[in-house]
C-alpha cells in the first residue's frame, strides 16, 4: 500500500452536499459538500456506536448521525449531542478522524498517509489539461483485481490486438504486430512513454468519422501518476482524452473511474454512445486482469518477462519498489 500520497477517489460531480460512502484501502470514508462546496472527508464510523456516518445528513457545514444524531464539524469535531442535558461538556474523544482532501481535475483527491501532505508528493500536475471546449463522461466498473494490474492494463499499448478485437483494437493477432516505442521520460512520481500502434477501427465507425482509414497508425501518449492515475492523450484528428483512476478498494478490489474527453462529436446526444463504448472496453480488459497472478505486480522487477512495449510497465515497478522501501 502507497502511504503519503494523493489519491484520486472520486468524480467531483459525484459529490452533492448529500452525504456518500467511498472506500479506500478498506476504510470506508464519507464525503460531502459544506454549504460553501467544500468538500469534507471523514472516517465513516461514529465514535458513539459505530453507525455508518454517510447515513447521517448534511446540515450545512456538518454531518449528523442517523443513530443518535451527534453532529460532527469538517475537521472531524462533534458539537452537539442530543441526548446531554443542557451544559454538559462533550468529550474530547468524542470526534472522527477528517481526511485532507482536494477537488482537481474534475476528481476528488484524499490524502492517505500520516505525514504532513506539504511534504509528501503533491497532486500531479496534468499537461494539457481538457478545457471547457471538450466534452466529457464518466465511466466506472469494479474488477476483482490489484489496483497496480490495472494501472498497467491501462496504460499498456499491445493487448489492444487481442483483448479489444470488438472495439478499438486493430491489425491482425495472427501476424506480428510492429510497435515504436517513444523516448521513456522519466519524472518524481510518474513516467511518459508515447507508442505508436495499429488501430483497425473495422466495427467502430467511431474512427471513421473523425478521419482515419481503417488499419491506420495511431499516437498514444500514456503518462501514470502515482499512486493511482494514468492519463492518456490519443493522436487522432481531434482531441480524445483519458483519465482514469484505479481506486484500491482491498487487495483484491479496484474500482476504475475513466473520465474520457473528446473535442468532436461534442453535441450531449453521443455522450451515451461514448459511455457504452468505454464500458464495453473496461468490460472486455475484465476477465483477463482479474485472471493475473499475483494480484499485485511483484516486488521482484525479474520475476515476469519483459519485453519493449513493456517500458512504462518496468518504470512504474521500478518507481513503486523506490516508493515502498522510502515508507
Ligand atoms: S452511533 Fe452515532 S450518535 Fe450514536
Ligand atoms: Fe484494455
């Protein structure tokens, strides 16, 4: 587990001044909006008899509990206890953990660690961040799957051939497929590579319609961001986008959160079709990531094989075993 680190959690539009449950790392979370959209995040487990705090409702800035309605501040605090008669002191003890959490990127960032967040890595700063002028959805789709898994699927530039033949994926399995791997660069927390593959846009009349011939080369510039975010940019005509995040649930359970961006076809109308097609994607990368052993990538970077499309994959192994031996 990366402890000290900013994860993305959630879709910032997910989030009204409505209480909701998250979980991360086990540990369920509960998050709101104050009365000003500031976002709160608080352990969700009452301190008094343990009720799930995302139950409660939101009054103003608080957050009372739905058992015996305590009350409970943004930083965690509870001033209010129903049940005391008039002037009775509240217990010190009597608040739940708050969490340092941020709004960036259209996701909502917690911080996980016990250190100060100043000086643990900082949110990642996104080159070319979509502007208003895209237009977005949202995806989401839980695997029985290690979050490290999944954030090299997604940023892996081969298994198109094989694993996406229904949707995106191109050129031919049976043939030896040509890959050009960009120049690797290398940053703090994170890495870039950009590959050059075969894309057969054979079903999807998608592609055709901004501009590439069947069986064409496509650009893809893939970037990941620890502890849990890949970022991609697709060289077609027109702007595609990806942001994702791998949200650990357990060992065992990640939930991705795709954002997907696009400059064409902007009209709401294909936003459905754009959500059908990226689910349809992480749909079909389910049965293979979830049938990976180990579930996490090992520690031992020589324990898998690699070969040159697996470039991120090694930077990333390499950045995570750095990063796990500084905890
Ligand atoms: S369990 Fe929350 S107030 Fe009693
Ligand atoms: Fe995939």
């Amino acid at each position: 587990m990366l402890k000290n680190f900013w994860y993305a959690c959630e879709f910032s539009q997910a989030l009204t001044n409505r209480s909701k449950q998250i979980v991360l790392w086990q540990q369920t979370i509960v998050l709101y909006r104050d009365s000003t959209g500031q976002v709160v995040a608080l352990k969700d487990r009452c301190p008094h008899r343990g009720a799930a705090l995302s139950l409660g409702k939101v009054e103003g800035d608080c957050l009372r509990c739905p058992y015996h309605g305590w009350k409970f501040q943004s930083d965690g605090t509870c001033n209010e206890i129903p049940a005391n008669p008039p002037g009775v002191a509240i217990h010190p003890q009597a608040g739940v953990q708050s969490y340092p959490v941020e709004e960036k990127y259209g996701f909502i960032w917690l911080f996980w660690g016990d250190l100060p967040p100043d000086e643990c890595p900082p949110i990642p700063s996104l080159p070319e961040f979509p502007d208003s002028s895209y237009r977005a959805v949202t995806v989401e789709l839980e695997f029985q799957a290690h979050y490290s898994r999944l954030l090299e699927n997604l940023f892996d530039p081969v298994h198109a051939t094989f694993v996406h033949v229904n949707t995106f994926g191109g050129g031919d399995s049976n043939k030896q497929q040509f890959l050009t791997q960009g120049k690797l660069i290398l940053r703090d927390w994170g890495a870039s590579s950009i590959a050059i593959i075969q894309q057969a846009p054979l079903k999807a009349i998608y592609w055709q319609d901004i501009g590439k011939k069947k069986n064409s080369k496509v650009k893809l510039d893939s970037s990941f961001y620890l502890p849990n975010l890949v970022y991609q940019k697709i060289d077609f005509k027109s702007g595609l986008l990806f942001c994702i995040a791998l949200v650990p649930i357990d060992d065992r359970t990640t939930k991705v959160k795709l954002m997907c961006f696009r400059n064409f076809l902007t009209h709401s109308w294909f936003d459905r079709w754009f959500r059908k097609l990226n689910l349809q994607i992480l749909q079909e990368d389910k049965p293979v990531v979830e049938s990976q052993r180990p579930y996490a990538v090992p520690n031992d970077i020589n324990a898998e094989l690699h070969v040159a499309g697996d470039a991120l994959a090694i930077a990333y192994r390499q950045l995570l075993q750095k990063c796990l031996k500084m905890e």
